[in-house]
C-alpha cells in the first residue's frame, strides 16, 4: 500500500486519527487489515527456529506453520482471486484441495525464521500493491476475477489474520511470556 493509506514498508503507520476512527468503508477495511498485519508480525518478531516450531499440546499450529500458511492465503486471495495471477513459489503448484490442511504446517519445520518472515513479508508486500491497483478501478463492490467483492475478500483476511493473531498471541506467550494487544509505536511495518 501506499501513502494512500498511511503505510509505508519499513516504517510506523501514521494514521490521522480523524481517518482511522470515522473513515469510510475502504479506509476501515484497508486499515483494520494492516492493524492486524502488524500485530501478527510484532507476535512472530525476534524468535529463532526452535521457537517457529514450538507447539500448544497436539496442535500442529506453530509460529513458523502460522508465517507459512498466512503467505500462502495471501497470495490466495490476492494474487489469484483478486488480480488473476499466478501465485509465487512456493505456492505456484500448491493445490487448495489437497494441501491446505497439513502442507504450510509440516513444511514450515524445515524453513528457518528469517526465511519464513521474509517469505510472509513478501506475500504481503505483493498483496499491498495488488488491493492499491484494484482500488485504483472502484470501490469495495467491485467483483474480484473469482467473482466474489472486494468487500467480501477484505472481510475474509481481515478474520484469517483476528483468528491466527490470536493463535499468535498464546504461542509467543509460551515462547518468552511476551504478551499484549498491539505492537510498539517503534515496531516497524512489515
């Protein structure tokens, strides 16, 4: 995303708070999905492999799984259903049927963290630009090429992200007891 919205790579939002608290629909959207980026990137921030690949009992959702698998829905949503495009490796011949149950979280082990959060943060990076390009032709009730609204694609991440944040948030907690609601104003933008 752009200036457009407040966000540059590498540095702290700078919201104008009139806009965040009484902004219009896309202005919501936009940045209740960047708050949540942010704090999922602030719970996987500074842990090293052994952390990545911690578990809460017989789950297999690990910090690392959680990097893997939210890089690969947003290439989903915003590479293939949004702009029609061919989602990047490792996801290019992933199939949605057949691996999205247990493939980001048992491949995750062998990818180190640096790798895992560079491989998220670019997933990201490409989703910036690809929702900038499709606000740049209308609104939330524009028609993705998968037929479903930008609204409802926006809505969808926007819960993927609530949902593992907080898995997130118990996780880093087990990893070092770190715990909280939002990052640091210091925090940088993924």
């Amino acid at each position: 995303m752009t200036d457009t919205f407040g966000f540059t790579p590498g540095r702290s939002p700078e919201w104008d708070i009139d806009r965040f608290m009484r902004g219009d629909e896309v202005d919501t959207a936009v940045i209740t999905l960047e708050r949540n980026r942010r704090t999922f990137a602030w719970k996987c921030a500074d842990v090293g492999a052994e952390a990545m690949r911690l578990r809460l009992g017989t789950s297999a959702v690990t910090l690392g799984g959680l990097l893997k698998h939210l890089a690969w829905v947003e290439e989903l949503y915003f590479q293939t259903r949004l702009a029609d495009r061919e989602p990047m490796a490792p996801f290019a011949h992933r199939d949605p049927e057949d691996d999205w149950d247990d493939w980001a979280w048992s491949t995750a082990a062998d990818d180190g963290p640096e790798e895992l959060r560079a491989l998220w943060g670019s997933t990201v990076h490409r989703s910036r630009e690809a929702l900038a390009a499709a606000l740049s032709r209308g609104g939330l009730e524009q028609t993705t090429p998968s037929g479903m609204s930008l609204r409802r694609l926006l809505a969808d991440m926007i819960e993927e992200y609530a949902r593992h944040t907080g898995h997130a948030d118990l996780l880093r907690e087990q990893v070092d007891g770190a715990t909280g609601e939002g990052p640091p104003p210091e925090f940088p933008v993924p």
